[in-house]
C-alpha cells in the first residue's frame, strides 16, 4: 500500500457512511431546530454516534459522563445503547445549549436517561462519585481534556471506558502549526493520553479520530 493509498479520504468517509445506519427522523428534526437556534454543526458524525454505541452496547455500560452537550445529539445517542435503568450525565457550559439540550432530550425517546449538568466541566466532574460511572465521553474544550480524562479515571472502576473526540486535530493533526492552539491542545492530550500507564487505547480512524480507552489497574 502506498502513503497515497493508505490516506483516508473524505470519499472513504462517504463510502462508511453510505454503509452506516443514519440519523431518525428525530434527530434530522433536533438538527434542524439546532440549525435554525444557530446553534453550530459541531456534533459527532452519524458514523461515529453508531461506532460508539456498538462500543458500548459491547462494554454493557450503565451510566455515561459526556463532557461537551452542545444540542444533545450524542448524548441521546449514547443513551440509546444502554440497558433499561442506564443513564448519561452530560456537561456542557453554555445555558444555550444546555436549554436547546434539555427541550430535546425531554422530546425524546431516551427521557429520564439523560441529565444534563450546568457548568464547566472542571468544575462539575469534581462533584460526581466514585464510582457512579462506567463509561465517559469527551468532547468539549480541547485542553481541558487531560484533566476531564484524570476526573474520568478516578470517577470509573477499573475495566471504565474512555471515548474522546477530535484525536485527529479536526482534520489538521499533521499539518497544523506549532502554535495552533486547538490542535496543539490535541497534541498534548493525545500524548498525554498515550503515556497514560492505567489506560489501554487506541484512537480509531472513525470521525475526526475517536480515542477508545479501557482503564487498568
Ligand atoms: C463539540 S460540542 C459537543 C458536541 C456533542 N458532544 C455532540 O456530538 O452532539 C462541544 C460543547 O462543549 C461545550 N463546552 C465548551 N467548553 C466547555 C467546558 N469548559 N465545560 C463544559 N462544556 C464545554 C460547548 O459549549 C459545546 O456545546
């Protein structure tokens, strides 16, 4: 295989797509209410909503932290795949999305599963139990990511999974300069996250990179 052949190319995104199961009619409606609160397009990638769901229906997870709601898209996805009793706690920030989030997720099928918490997640994820997780989900501000990571491994038993979004720099991982803050904050985590002793992960070539992890002991 050569390097040409070896890169995956936006026409190979398309082909797993075209192969993957799409968006409800719910949640084509969610983003278009999203669209028109101008809210932006920054949700995980249908392709990717299905891989996580297929990780976590494999792990048997119960109870979800995702960092990053924005409108609630992956957040009722991940719902989706866990068992009857499962939830997720999701941290966002912004009281727009949070509010967007909420509206939403109360329309949803998955109502009662999912909680949206208010503030930062560095802030918010100090606040939940040991062991009141099984699984987690990052996906906001890019260089907080090593702490919401620590705050995931101490929240979750041993066998916890991680899953972190964007490990491929939006795209730009490669080729962006030193001093991009965004990707150079990706940068940090990705090696922080490939350092990490008690952690054994992969990034998966599956959105813009979608690290999945399993804590050690
Ligand atoms: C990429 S979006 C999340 C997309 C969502 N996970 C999905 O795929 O449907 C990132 C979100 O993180 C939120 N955010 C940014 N900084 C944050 C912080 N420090 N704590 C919590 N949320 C934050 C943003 O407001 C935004 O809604």
């Amino acid at each position: 295989m050569t390097d040409e052949e070896a890169v995956l190319t936006r026409r190979h995104l398309e082909y797993i797509a075209e192969r993957t199961k799409g968006d409800d009619p719910f949640l084509i409606e969610l983003k278009q209410a999203a669209d028109k609160a101008d809210i932006p397009h920054i949700w995980i990638s249908p392709a990717q909503a299905s891989f996580m769901q297929i990780i976590l229906k494999l792990h048997g997870a119960k109870s979800v932290i995702e960092v990053g709601t924005l409108a609630g898209y992956s957040a009722i996805c991940m719902a989706r795949a866990l068992p009857e009793g499962g939830r997720v706690r999701t941290i966002e920030l912004e009281d727009k999305h949070a509010d967007f989030a909420e509206e939403w997720i109360a329309k949803s099928d998955v109502a009662g599963k999912v909680e949206v918490l208010r503030g930062a997640g560095t802030d918010v994820l100090p606040k939940l139990e040991v062991g009141s997780a099984d699984a987690c989900f990052l996906d906001a501000d890019k260089a907080n990511y090593p702490t919401y990571l620590d705050e995931c491994l101490r929240i979750m038993p041993v066998g916890g999974l991680v899953m972190a979004d964007n490990a491929l720099g939006f795209g730009r991982i490669l080729t962006a300069p030193a001093d991009d803050p965004g990707v150079s904050a990706v940068r940090r985590f990705n090696d922080y996250m490939a350092a990490k002793k008690n952690v054994h992960g992969v990034i998966a070539p599956v959105g813009d990179g979608c690290w999945v992890g399993v804590k050690e002991a």
